[in-house]
C-alpha cells in the first residue's frame, strides 16, 4: 500500500510559474515510475508526465517544453516544475504511483488555477 500527498497548487496568473510536489510513504521500496495527470471542468483525465526511478522522463505534447518532473529517491517525492502557464492548464493535478508490481496508486489531487 502506498499513500500519495500533493501539494503546490494554487492560483496563479497566466506566465506565471508553479511547483507541484507529491510525497510517496508506505511500501515506497516498489516505485518503478511516477508521474503527473489532470483533469479540466468538463474534460478527460490527461497524462501530464512521467518520471521512472531511474530518471528517465517523458512528457505530453501540450506541456513539452513547459514542464519539467523530477524526482528525489531519497524522500520519495516527484515534483512537478510548471512555467508559462496559460488557462487551458488549469485543472486538478493528480499524483501517480506505479510499482514494481504494476499496481497503480492515485493523490487526492492539487487544483491548479492559472487566470488570465
């Protein structure tokens, strides 16, 4: 069982920037990627990005070049560093988990807000 926090959302004005972190506790020892969705009023659930534990990266065309995700093995906490942010990347962000058992672990989610 792993339990997922995030944090870092919040409103803030178009090109403007955010940082989004997510704790991971619990069997923490079986995380083999985590990474960022959301989900706008009225839309589907959307990949953002994902980060394995090894570093590699990969990120949705629509925040390519916007985002960067990260992660710290040692606190087990993915981070999520969003800039030139626009309305259309306002959503709730939800934190992911996938372990080394393909078992799938979701946050409770961080409302983003960017105004224009």
């Amino acid at each position: 069982q792993v339990h997922l926090v995030e944090s870092g959302g919040g409103l803030v004005q178009a090109g403007g920037s955010l940082r989004l972190s997510c704790a991971a506790s619990g069997l923490t020892y079986r995380i083999a990627a985590m990474g960022w969705y959301r989900q706008a009023p009225g839309k589907e659930h959307e990949w953002v990005a994902t980060i394995t534990r090894t570093g590699t990266t990969n990120y949705a065309d629509s925040v390519k070049g916007r985002c960067t995700i990260s992660i710290d093995n040692t606190k087990n906490t993915v981070y999520l560093q969003m800039s030139s942010l626009n309305p259309e990347d306002t959503a709730v962000y939800y934190c992911n988990l996938v372990d080394t058992q393909a078992l799938s672990s979701w946050g409770q989610g961080t409302q983003v807000t960017v105004s224009s």
